[in-house]
C-alpha cells in the first residue's frame, strides 16, 4: 500500500499542467514550482522581480501550511530565475519569508519560465519526526 498523498490548496495556484502542487509520501512532501501567479486570478502578479518573488513564497507557503509545514520546514529550495542579476533582490525577498538556518539551495538561470514569469520556486519539505 503506497503512503504517497496529494497536497492540494485553493489559497495557491492551481497546476497548468499534468501535475499536483506537492506530493507528500511519508513525512517528505515534494513541492513543485511555484511561479508567482495570483491563486484568485491565475495571472502574474504585477510589480518587479521582488513582488514576484514575494507571490511565489506567499504560495509555496500556502502548500507547505495545506501539508500541515511551513516554509521553515523545507530542507531544499530550488530557485530558477530568467535574470541572475536579480540574484540579490530575490535573496533579500527570501530573508522576509524564512530564518535561519536557511534550507540548503541552488538558484539557477534559466532561458524562460511559464507565462513570461522572472522567478519559480520548488522544494523539499519535511515535516514531523
């Protein structure tokens, strides 16, 4: 019998395409990535690189809380961002959304992302003992 679950929440966006928000099998939820859409209006939030960033944590966070976490339990964070000159600016929006000691994390630039978005977000989480 699998102990996989599907983690699902309206307070973020939902998936645009064939996958689920996050998958939880034991206590290790996997937390696809998050582009910084409005969960109400399934757009882009307007603004610069840190609204983006801060949308995109405000929704991971949103999962993370649906799997009974936090941002503060995920053990690795992947960023993948359109423009590494905004390396600084996403990391100063991160330091608003999570304390020390910080998950272990790559960022990486990347071509594009889905609906013209600067940054995405996706991690891994553990929760309980």
């Amino acid at each position: 019998m699998s102990n996989k679950a599907v983690i699902q929440t309206a307070k973020a966006p939902a998936a645009i395409g064939p996958y689920s928000q996050a998958i939880k099998a034991g206590n290790t939820v996997y937390l696809s990535g998050q582009i910084p859409l409005d969960p109400e209006r399934m757009e882009i939030v307007a603004g610069d690189v840190k609204a983006q960033a801060r949308q995109v944590f405000t929704n991971l966070a949103a999962v993370c809380e649906e799997a009974a976490g936090s941002l503060q339990d995920i053990v690795k964070l992947n960023l993948y961002l359109v423009d590494l000159d905004n390396f600084a600016l996403v990391n100063e929006v991160m330091e608003e959304f999570f304390q020390p000691p910080y998950p272990a994390r790559a960022a990486v630039g990347v071509k594009a992302l889905p609906k013209g978005s600067q940054v995405e977000a996706e991690g891994v989480m553990v929760i309980g003992d």
